[in-house]
C-alpha cells in the first residue's frame, strides 16, 4: 500500500508517492505467497545452522575440557567454531533477506532497508573473520607469496 511521502501533501488526482513500487505485482499472489516461505524456510535454515553450530561446538568444548586438554587450546577452538557456525548462519539470513525484499515488495523504502541489514551483516562477518583467523580476510597469511 503506497502512503504519501512525509511532508508531502495529498493532491487530489494524484496517486500517492512513497513507497515507490520498482516493479509492479505482476507475479500474481500464488507465487509471492511460493517466495514468501522459501525466504522463510531460508531464513529457519540459517537459524537452525547457528543453533545447531552452537550446540556442537559447545558439546566439543565440553568434552575437551573434562579430557583436561590444554585449557588456551581448547578455548580457541571453541571460538573458531562458534564463530565459523554464525558466520555460515548470517549468509543464509542474507540470502533470505534478499529473495524476501527482491522478490516479494521491491520497493526504495526495502531496498534501503536490505542495504542497512547487508552493512550490519558484513560488518560482523568481518569481525568474526578477523576475531577467527586473527588477520583481516585480505590480508596475506606469513609465507603466502604474490602470484
């Protein structure tokens, strides 16, 4: 449902602004409802493999501090795996979040909004990367050569 723009005033005639529709609705209802739930299911998906990651890497945490392994080791292993599961977790939500605002209401208004999440989300795939592998995704490991 398309609003006025804020600030704007209603002329009478005149179809109201905001948000302004990129692509018409010409799917049809059955296939917005079909992209609907596969975004959904996406997103369950993400959310299952952040749940599941955690519980896993708990549980090998556990496992290797009562087997009294090197405590620091066993620590860093806990974090990269953790970390390894919410990174893997945040590119499906992504992924929901693009086929949902894409496919389903391709409008300014949820584009911006995308644009803001896919920010927030690549800003914490980075620091996770760099909280893991202890240097920036780009940056070259000791001994790697330029090709």
């Amino acid at each position: 449902m398309a609003v006025e723009a804020p600030g704007a005033a209603s002329v009478p005639g005149r179809p109201k602004l905001w948000p302004i529709r990129l692509v018409p609705n010409a799917m049809g209802q059955p296939f917005t409802d079909t992209i609907h739930w596969v975004g959904r299911g996406i997103e369950w998906v993400g959310i299952a493999i952040m749940v599941i990651g955690t519980a896993a890497s708990l549980i090998a945490f556990l496992r290797a501090m009562m087997r009294r392994r090197g405590k620091d080791a066993a620590i860093a292993e806990f974090r990269s795996d953790l970390g390894r599961s919410i990174l893997l977790g945040l590119e499906f939500l992504v992924a929901a979040d693009i086929i949902n605002t894409v496919a389903i209401e391709p409008t300014l208004e949820s584009l911006a909004v995308l644009a803001g999440i896919v920010l927030i989300r690549t800003f914490l795939s980075f620091s996770l990367e760099v909280e893991i592998e202890g240097r920036w995704p780009w940056a070259r490991r000791a001994g790697e050569e330029r090709a």
